[in-house]
C-alpha cells in the first residue's frame, strides 16, 4: 500500500479492522463522557470533597486490578 503523509495505509487499515476480521474494540464511554467524568472529579479535587491521589497509590491500585 502506499503512504500518505508518512502514515503507511496498511497501518491505518490494520487499526480499522479493515484488513483482518478483527472486530474493532468498543470503547467503555465516549470521549466526550470519559472528558466530562475527569472534569467533575478534578472540580470536587479541588473543592476539598475528595482526596487527590499520588502517583504512588494510583501505580498500587492498577497493580491490584491486575492481580
């Protein structure tokens, strides 16, 4: 295939499921809900309501979800 822009099609179509029967993976929310989600937590972050979380307790919590 060829490229446009540098982007080499085949890739594009690899990650569209257009050129293997992969089904494409459904996204949980939008990217409009996901974005909306994350402003209301940063809001009652900052409002004092709920605590913040380091990035040390954020990398233990994906830990345990693996596991």
């Amino acid at each position: 295939m060829r490229k446009i822009g540098g982007v080499n099609m085949n890739t594009i179509a690899h990650f569209k499921g257009k050129l293997t029967n992969e089904k494409p993976v459904e996204r949980y929310c939008s990217v409009c809900e996901s974005l909306e989600k994350s402003l209301k937590e940063m809001k009652l972050i900052r409002s004092g309501k709920i605590k913040a979380k380091t990035w040390e307790e954020f990398k233990k919590e994906l830990d345990n979800e693996e596991e």
